[in-house]
C-alpha cells in the first residue's frame, strides 16, 4: 500500500484502502472536520505511460476541468512522495450514495419503474452531453452500471464516476487501460478501437436497456474467470447470433424505437449525438423535468441566436421569462407507495398520526358526523439527519394524497414580489391536485421570524405564507414544515389554523437502530449479520448515519464484487463519527423543551424514539 490508515496527507488523513491495482489505489479520506472524500493515488513509475499526457497522469487533468451536477466532483490533487517515488493524487468527493449496479441488484426483478430508468438514462445523458461539449470532445469510455452513482446528497441525482479511462475521440491504440472495461457495454467498433461520441451513447443505451428488463445487453453474462478477450468473443458471438437487440421487453413503444436506435448494430444509424437522443425521449414527455431540459435547450439556441445578432436590446423572451418567474416549479408525486412500512420505528408517531391526523383526512364521514376539524398541518423538529422529510414522504404514501417537496431555491425570484408571486401558486398547484402533502424543507429559511432584520421583500413573503397557510386543510391541503431550527420560525405560523401540531423526532434507539440496520440491508449480497450488534455499535448514529454506513459498506463491497460482512460494516462504522456530538444534542433537547413548555415535555409521552 502506498498510504496507511490514519496517515495524513496534505489537509486529509487516511481512513482506509478501498481499491488498488499495480500502478493506482483508492482510499476514503477525511478532511479536519471529519467530512468524507474519494482520493486516486498513482505510483508514477508504475504507471503506463499511456495513462500520462505532458508529464501529467491524463484522469488527473481531465478532472480538474470538470464541474457538473452529473459528474463526479473534483476537489484537489496534488503530489505526494515516499521512499519507492514520486506520487499523484486527485481528491473528489466520496461517494454518498449507492451505484446503480447495487440498486438494480436489490430490485426483485433487478430492473426499474419505466419513469426511475428514464430520470436516471436523462442524467447520465446530461453528464455525457457536458463531457462531449468540452473543448476537443471528452468521451467517458466506460459507461457501465458501476460507474453511475446515485448521489444521496442530491435526493438519487445520477452521476458518472470513474475518469480513469476518459479521452478525446480518436482511432487505434487505446491511451487508456482496456482490461477492466466491460464490453457487454461497448459498441462492435470500439472492439475495432474507434472511440468516439456514438460509442458512449451506446454504452449508456445499453445501461437503460438493463434498467429496463433487468438483463444486460443481449442477455450476456461474464463468469469471473474470463478473460477480456474470451469476453469480447462472447458478446461478439451473441451479438452475430441474435442480430439487432431484442426490445420485447420494453412496454413503451417509445422506448423500444429509442432503445433499438441506440443500440443498433450499424454505426450510420445510431444516434450521432447527445441531443439527438434527448429530443426522442422528451416526445409527449410533460414532466418538470422534461420541461427544464427542454428550456435550457431552447435558451442555449437563443444565446447563440443573441451572439450572432449582436444586439443588446430587451427581447420577448426576456418579457417571458419574467413572467414565468412567479410560478413555482415543483415536482409532484402521485399516490402510491409503501407508505409507513419503510420506516423503521417512530411506533409512536405514526400510532398518533394514524389515530389524530390520517383517520380525520381519510373518513370525511367520520369526521362530520362527530364534528372533527381536518389538521391544517404539522411542524417536525429536531437534530438533523432523523429522517424527517422521508418521513412526510412516507405520510403522503401512507395517506394515498400527492406529495410536493419544497427547498427554499423553489421559490427564489430575482424580479419584486416574485417569490410572493410562487407561493401563491404553489399552494393553488396543491389545491389543483388534492387531497395533497405539502412538504417544506428547512421551514425556517421560508417563515423567518419577523422581528430579526428582514427586508420589506422577504417579510412580505412570511405575510404570504401566513394567508396561504390560514385553513388550508379546506383546499385538500395538509402542510408538513421540517426544521433543525424551529426557533427561527416566526411564532405566528405556528399558531392553530395554520400549523396545528408541532413534533419533536429525537435520536433512533437500539431497536430502531437495529431495523434500520435490517431495512437498508434487505435485498443486497449480504454474509451473516448480527444487526443487533451493528445497532449497539451505532450508539449516537441518526437514519442517515445508519443509511451512510450501509452504502459506505456496500459500495466497498460491489467494488470488490464481494457480499456485504459483519466485519466489514464494523470497520465502515469505526470510520465514520457520528454526525450529532453529544454537545449538539442537548442544544436540541433544551430547543425542545422550549418548545412545547417543560410541564408539557414531562407530562406526555415521548413521541418518535425512545
């Protein structure tokens, strides 16, 4: 190993090994503050020198130049020596989700929910589309289900890791190690060595195709023993024998004509280019989504049309743009779901939830004939990381209503009154689609209170809120605000009429702790596990500790294509300090007591775990 564990390194420290070969390895690191980042470290002289360009290893220079939300984030590199050479690094940021290689192999079916593949295929397709636009084209070359992560940090956003094989197009020689590429996921002509934008969009079809039937391109698959080679011949007799790709399988007519285009056996007739794929797949497509993608296109073809006319003279679209400004654009996800049954614990929460809120919002009946008034809706509060927007998520399934999520950037506007403007039409959205949950991420940043120093714009946004907010339950509308800092909230919002209940949700216990060890773990390659052991070793971890750590481990694992161990969770835990000290925690129990009153604290029982 060049690296040992605990050792530092410019400004991070070691915390272990997760991959090596003969010339590069990968470690997770930490910075001073404990948070996580990926670093590739290379022993130069071991190296290829087709993997160095100009004195500098080629992966290293092409991720300095990278910054997307589809990418894999560059943070540093540097230079580091011992006593065998010189050595080059580049730091990213860790991986904080799972691959999609592991999500699939979870899946009952090992495929996706048409609507998942499709965000999924546009992301990834986003990421190629910024690489293929960099100056000399950038290809990826190694698309393929473990390269694309689903950042957690971003709510399940795909991202394209693994820069070790990236290059600008070219015909013969690969300047980059081919042995660990799949080619269940390479074009015919890349097997010829010509790599070029088509090839990727391959790659990536091939990727969706899996998603969507749960099998690999042309139902091929490697034993481990094969060699490169053995497995080009493989796919190369499967691809002869079975002729185009068999799209049965797909429902959506769509799909199947986008599938069989993408992975066409004849290079003249597959798409030529990113945007020739994403204009097929948002046909008919209305969703939010689809409509962004849509804009950003349409803007980037008036921004070349504006250059070329050299004018600086206020257009229609400016005039149009300002008036979209004021409608809110939010996703809205329909009923369905399991609902409660994902979450583990908080018994008592959802036992007073079904009892005083659900019951009410389901039997209309019931609540007429004993006078009942809907909930308008609930504040939940507490140490961050507790779970408390996948909680109003799980509420919204458990009910059957709609769910909408809310960050405050939703409702940014740069024109006067704009933001007024949105909230009002976000409240009439969730009227338009009743009965619905209403979800506020970080209420505090939306209702701050009044008497800190607030411009008259953004007090004239809390004056907004408090109109929508009054009886909204009567429009078919529950609210649900989330907060680490509800003493920031402005004491009118959470008066009754307007958010009627407010529930603190502590830190998880050992027996919730051990199902969420039991809940993250369900469906992936695991040996023998003693979760009540790995819940005693988590002692401090809130959900998404617990939920970090179960990925943390998993993803070691699929990349050494090995199951998920005790041992290995264990060692995962010992790398990963809690994210609330024990300090912070009483800043959040004293909030709490402030907050519903020390004789109401002590008097009722606690809600959430114990």
């Amino acid at each position: 190993m060049i690296l040992k564990e605990g050792q530092p390194i410019d400004q991070w420290h070691v915390v272990y090994l997760i991959k090596e070969n003969p010339y590069a390895e990968s470690y997770r690191v930490e910075d001073e503050s404990g948070n996580p980042y990926f670093l590739k470290i290379y022993r130069l002289k071991n190296t290829p020198d087709k993997l160095i360009n100009d004195g500098e290893v080629t992966e290293i220079a092409v991720c300095r130049q990278l910054q997307h939300k589809n990418i894999v984030s560059y943070i540093a590199d540097g230079i580091y020596n011992d006593d065998a050479g010189e050595c080059r690094y580049v730091v990213a940021t860790y991986f904080s989700g799972e691959l999609l290689s592991e999500m699939l192999q979870r899946k009952k079916k090992k495929k996706l929910e048409p609507k998942v593949a499709v965000k999924i295929f546009i992301e990834m397709l986003q990421g190629l589309q910024y690489l293929h636009e960099r100056p000399g084209v950038l290809l990826h070359n190694d698309i393929n289900p473990t390269n694309v992560m689903l950042s957690s940090k971003t709510r399940g956003t795909a991202e394209l890791i693994d820069m070790g094989h990236v290059s600008p197009c070219f015909m013969g020689n690969a300047p980059f190690d081919t042995a660990d590429l799949d080619p269940r996921y390479a074009s015919g002509q890349s097997f010829l060595g010509k790599y070029d934008e088509r090839n990727d969009i391959f790659a990536a079809t091939g990727v969706f195709y899996t998603m969507l039937t749960g099998k690999a391109p042309w139902g091929v698959e490697f034993t481990p023993q094969m060699s490169r080679k053995e497995k080009i011949r493989l796919v190369q007799k499967a691809r002869s024998e079975q002729g185009e790709i068999d799209v049965d399988d797909i429902q959506d007519e769509k799909l199947q004509a986008i599938v069989a285009c993408g992975l066409s056996l004849s290079y003249t007739e597959r798409y030529e280019s990113v945007d020739e794929i994403l204009n097929d797949l948002l046909v008919d497509d209305d969703s939010d989504m689809a409509q962004e993608i849509r804009n950003r296109l349409a803007m980037r073809e008036q921004e070349a049309t504006m250059n070329e006319q050299d004018s600086g003279s206020y257009t229609s679209s400016d005039r149009t743009q300002a008036a979209t400004e004021t409608s809110a654009d939010v996703q809205i996800k329909r009923g369905g779901g399991n609902g409660f049954a994902d979450i583990a614990g908080m018994d008592d929460l959802k036992d007073m939830l079904r009892k005083r809120v659900i019951m009410i919002l389901q039997d209309k009946e019931l609540a007429e004939k004993y006078k009942l008034t809907p909930p308008n809706g609930m504040l939940l509060y507490g140490p961050p990381g507790c779970g408390k927007s996948f909680f109003a998520e799980k509420f919204a399934e458990e009910t059957g209503f709609n769910f909408i999520l809310v960050k405050a950037s939703d409702l940014g506007s740069i024109y006067i009154h704009g933001s007024q403007g949105k909230i009002a039409d976000l409240f009439k959205k969730a009227e338009e689609n009743a009965p619905s949950v209403l979800c506020f991420d970080e209420f505090d940043a939306f209702v701050p209170s009044r008497s800190g120093d607030l411009g008259s714009n953004q007090a004239g946004e809390v004056n907004e809120f408090l109109s929508q907010l009054n009886n909204c339950s009567r429009r078919g509308i529950f609210v649900i605000a989330t907060s680490n800092r509800p003493d920031k909230v402005d004491p009118a919002v959470l008066r009754t009429g307007r958010i009627d209940k407010q529930v603190y949700v502590p830190m998880p216990d050992l027996t919730a702790r051990r199902l969420m060890f039991e809940l993250y773990l369900k469906d992936r390659p695991c040996g023998p596990i003693d979760s009540n052991a790995l819940a005693e070793k988590a002692d401090g971890y809130v959900a998404s500790d617990i939920a970090y750590v179960v990925n943390e481990a998993a993803t070691i694992a699929a990349f050494n294509h090995e199951d998920i161990t005790q041992e290995l969770i264990l060692k995962t835990i010992e790398g990963i300090k809690p994210s609330i000290s024990k300090e912070l925690l009483k800043e959040y129990e004293d909030m709490r007591n402030k907050m519903e009153g020390i004789s109401r604290s002590n008097s009722l029982p606690r809600i959430g775990y114990r």
